[in-house]
C-alpha cells in the first residue's frame, strides 16, 4: 500500500486531543474528518458517531496510530499523547490486558465534548483533559467547563464527519461565544487535576509494576490494601480504613491480591484513585510504596479466618490484643435487644470472654459485661466493708450484675475473696468433675448449691472453656442436616417464584443465616445451580419476548409504509445488536430473518416510488 502523505501538517499542541488533531489536519487539507478516520481505520471498521469518543480513549481498535504519525511526521509516542493511551500504559504493559482495557477508563471518561471557551479564544484546539467526567472546571481561568451547544443546546460529539475545531457540527455556531460560569476550585477539584496530571504525562513511572511471583494486577491490589490498612505489618481485615470503597470492591482486591478470582478481574482505575484520595497519599508517592514481606505473607495466607482477624479485649488476659486468640463457636444471626444484628459468634481460647461480629458494620463486642462494668467499674470499687448494693449504685447497675460481676472477678483470680457475700474458698475438685460432664443448671439442681456457688463454678476458666469447646466441636445431626436442606429448598423457590434473584446473599437473608453456615454443610451447590436454572429461564423468556416484539414492530413498520432496517429494528426495541447477540444469538438471527422478508415485502412499493 502506498504511504500517505498529508500536504499540509499542522503541529501538535500541548494537550492536544487526537480527535482536535485530526479535526485541524482535515480542515486544512480540504477534507473531512472522518476521510481521515477511513484512511487509517482498523478492521473495516466504519467511522461512526457512537463510537467517536474512543479516538482519545482508546483507538487501537479503530485508528492506526502510527500510521497516521507517519504520515503526518511525528513521532508516534507524540501521537500516542493524544489519547489516554499514557494513562493505560501506566496500568498495564501486558499485550493481552491491553486489548481489553477500555474497561480500566469505564464510566470516567465523557463521550461528549466539554470545552473552556477562554481556552478556545486564546489557542483554538481542544484540549484532552476536558474529556475527564470528574473535572469540572478550566484550572487555568477558573470556569466551568460547557457542555452544550450556545446556538442549539445540543451536546457535540467527540468526532463527527463534518466538525471543525470551534464549531458545532450540528448548527455551526461558535462555540467561543458561549455564557461562562465561574467556578470555585476546591481541593477535591485540585487532587482531581493533579491526578490526571501525571496519569496523562509520559514522563511518569508507571503505578503498577511486576513483583517478583506477582503480576501487575496482583500486585497493585496488594499495595492498595497495604496503604488501607494504615501500612501496618499485618493485615487486619476489621481495621481497614473504608476509603468510600462498597465492601464488594475490597473484596475483589482480596480475590485479586490472592490470586483467587474464578474469572479474570482487573481493577478499575476509580478504585485506585479513590483509595489514594481516602488516605491522601499521590500517585508520585504510591509508586515508591513497597509492602513489607510479613504484610504480604500475612494478607497471602488463606487460612485467615475471621477468627484470626480479631483479637481479644480483656485487658487481664495473656492474649489481650493478639490476633488469632478467638475462636469461632457459630455463624447463625441473633438480634440484640437494641436491634444490631450479630452473625459470628467467638471466645478467646485463654480467658473464655464470649464475642460477636456486628453484622453490616464488623466491630467485635463483648457478649455479656465482664470486661466493660465487671473489670472497668466493680473492681475498683469492691473495697473491704462496701456492700453490694452501695457497688451496684456507684456503678450504675443491678445488684445481680453486680453480684454476678464480683463472683467472676474472684473466680478468676482477679481480686481477692469477698468478704461481703459467701463464696467458696476453692473449688470442690467432685463439683468440678460434675460441671465438666454435665449441663450446669443440672448439676446446680443435683447438688443443691447455692446460688453463689452456682455462679462460682459457672465463671471457673476452666468450666467456662471445656463448655465453648464443646459447643465449638458440636455439629448438625442428619435429621438437623435435612431440616435445614429442605428449609434451602423452600427458600429457593420463593424466591423463583416471586422473580427474586437467586444468590447466596439472599438465600442467607431468606434464612436469617450466616453464608459460612450453608458452606459448613456443602450447601452451596444447591444455590449455584438453581442460580443458573434461574438465568437461563429468564433468558429464554427473554429471548422469545424481544422475538414477538421485533414481529411486532416489523408489521407497524410495514403497515405506515415505512422501510425497514435492522438499525430502526434496533432502535425501536431499545436494545443493543451487541449484547443481545453475546446472550441471545437467536433473537438476532430471528429478527435478520424478519427484517429479509420485510424488504422483500417492500421491494415493489419502493421501486414504484
């Protein structure tokens, strides 16, 4: 093929747009800016409106960059400034993630024109950083930037067959005439620009790299949750900081961090800018961030379960504030009398104190009052001579709690014996053995104890852990297995039958149960195929309503003596040819085959015209 080689070649411009370049290079030379689009376009693919917007996105799909940088004489990593093509290259250098990676700038980019018209006024080219959806404004005259057309009120294409730099292509109105709005440019707006800043520069590091056994991807995601959980050594996952990230996104970065994703994940550029907006750390200082190898040991090691994740909070035991110290005894949702909601149930393995997981929130609480009124309040005022009455009104609180919290604190060696109730001097090592073997109100009734008693063997280290461990090692019987089987089941249908979608989230809502509960039972196959029962039925459905309402449009289309096309097809269902034909290559096929018949239909009519 014959070089190309423009008469006329315009220079680049600082932050020049390749859809402005091409604009100025076609009205120089005479021609149109799609002319342009056509001689170096990829695949067959015709210039077209709806896709104009990915000349500055991302155009290797659809214009060959270098060979227009040939044919203009610049240099092609010149030409490549013209597009957000820096901005990928600093995500990514794999050839592969490459060809996909529309889906980092998904969402952040406007696929419309923005414009400053002071700027427009003093150098007329459109600028590439316009095109950012979250930039507001011109940094440089503090204005807000327009959006529409002055003349028509139209928004402008990125590229359109007949643009010129300046001009709507609609009603050719100057766009330098528009009404301009001053704008406050807050630190948001500033972090904003200067973000995008050094994404678009060439000159910069890129912020993900490989890492040894790491790939990119995997890496970024590490370093991520390393800044989120305020640089520590240690992952722990109740004590990230939220960054406005939905937990469904910082579950991601997990999978990806672990290498755990069934199906390839990347993460979205707005994920990495978020969190480093949250924790106000720049993209200069990020690439010079290396986690330490215990973090990512730490983070890497799959075993960590919630248990591990929390520590415990009494301060007079030897596992206070150690990770790993809890263990786990239940997954099922209780509500509290306040109305939280709590579904993952712990005792630390040293000093027996019961926990639970706030559901929504995940902050650790104490199940009962020992730590916060019997070690906070009743231990610095049980003094020789107060009775427990005086200790319960100081304390703000019951007398049975108080009671209830002064035997503890004996029982477990933390203050000496009371000598305002009676206790028993040291446990009887006969009682002991009872209350190891059987339930404790039992043997309170047996052995005819005291109140006082009852409670002293009850608080005992060790009764307290043998009856969690017990209750730690208990598991469903069979009969127990089919019960909560068939209670899945029901719940399942419910929800098909009320066209609810089926996941595990709402089937554990449905049960009012913890997901690890379903896990521990092998349940979770039942929910994946009937998940999948369920979205093939409703694209079924689906696929034979767009059929009989593509015969319908087609028999209205014929019955105004309108032609017919696939494209007003389209249209006047509303859907995208794409998509449908990704899930439902019939319906496309069904309707082509319609639309055939049609013209043939229509074939006479229009040849009499």
């Amino acid at each position: 093929m014959t070089q190309i080689k423009f008469l006329i070649r315009p220079c680049l411009q600082k932050g020049e747009s390749l859809s402005s370049f091409i604009q100025r290079t076609a009205e120089m030379n005479g021609i149109h800016p799609y002319d342009i689009w056509r001689l170096f376009r990829y695949a067959d693919k015709n210039p077209q409106v709806d896709y104009s917007h990915q000349i500055n996105s991302f155009p290797i799909n659809i214009f060959n960059l270098q060979k227009f940088a040939n044919s203009i004489g610049v240099e092609p990593c010149e030409m490549e400034a013209t597009t957000f093509m820096p901005v990928i290259r600093k995500y990514t250098t794999n050839e592969l993630v490459l060809s996909s990676s529309l889906r980092f700038l998904n969402g952040m980019l406007s696929n419309y024109l923005k414009f400053c018209p002071a700027c427009l006024r003093s150098n007329p080219y459109y600028r590439l950083i316009w095109q950012i959806a979250e930039l507001k404004c011109c940094h440089e005259h503090k204005k807000a930037f327009i959006e529409k057309c002055p003349g028509c009120g139209k928004k402008i294409p990125v590229l359109r067959a007949n643009s010129i730099v300046g001009l709507c292509p609609w009603c050719g109105s100057n766009l330098c005439n528009s009404l301009e709005t001053a704008f406050q440019i807050d630190d948001q707006q500033n972090r904003i620009f200067e973000d995008w800043d050094y994404l678009l520069s060439c000159d910069n590091p890129q912020i993900t790299v490989i890492n040894g056994s790491f790939d990119e991807g995997q890496f970024l995601a590490i370093k991520l949750l390393y800044i989120m959980s305020g640089s520590n050594d240690n992952l722990s996952f109740n004590k990230l900081h939220p960054c406005d990230l939905n937990k469904t996104r910082v579950d991601t970065l997990i999978q990806i961090a672990r290498d755990s994703c069934t199906k390839q994940k990347n993460i979205h550029l707005s994920t990495v800018l978020t969190t480093l907006r949250s924790v106000r750390i720049s993209l200069i200082d990020f690439t010079k961030i290396t986690p330490p190898e215990a973090f990512i040991n730490s983070l890497l090691d799959k075993s960590q379960t919630m248990s591990k994740q929390y520590s415990c909070r009494a301060p007079w035991c030897t596992s206070y504030n150690k990770p790993g110290s809890l263990q786990r005894t239940g997954t099922s949702t209780k509500r509290r009398s306040d109305g939280t909601h709590l579904n993952y149930f712990l005792y630390c393995a040293c000093c027996g104190i019961e926990y639970a997981i706030v559901h929504g929130t995940g902050h650790l609480v104490e199940r009962g009052y020992f730590i916060q009124l019997a070690w906070g309040k009743v231990k610095q005022l049980s003094t020789p001579g107060t009775s427990i009455s005086e200790i319960a009104i100081l304390a703000n609180s019951t007398n049975d709690k108080v009671l209830r919290c002064v035997i503890f604190l004996y029982a477990n060696g933390l203050i000496s014996k009371p000598t305002n109730i009676q206790v028993p001097d040291k446990p009887d090592l006969a009682t002991l053995y009872q209350y190891f073997n059987c339930s404790a109100k039992e043997v309170w009734q047996q052995l005819h104890l005291s109140y006082n008693e009852h409670l002293f063997y009850s608080f005992l280290p060790e009764t307290r852990l043998l009856k969690l461990r017990n209750l730690q090692k208990n598991r469903l019987s069979d009969a127990e297995n089919e019960e909560l089987l068939s209670r899945l089941k029901d719940a399942i249908k419910l929800l098909s039958k009320n066209n609810e979608p089926i996941s595990l989230k709402s089937v554990c809502k449905a049960l009012n149960m913890h997901p690890k509960t379903l896990k521990a039972r092998g349940f979770y196959h039942y929910i994946t195929e009937a998940r999948q029962e369920q979205r093939e039925n409703l694209l079924l459905q689906k696929s034979v309503d767009l059929k009989q309402s593509a015969d319908t449009v087609v028999k209205e289309l014929e019955n105004n003596d309108i032609k017919v096309t696939n494209s007003l097809v389209y249209e006047l269902l509303g859907v995208n040819r794409t998509s449908v034909n990704r899930t439902m290559p019939e319906v496309i096929e069904h309707i082509t085959g319609t639309v055939k018949c049609a013209k043939i239909r229509q074939k006479p009519i229009y040849k009499s015209k």
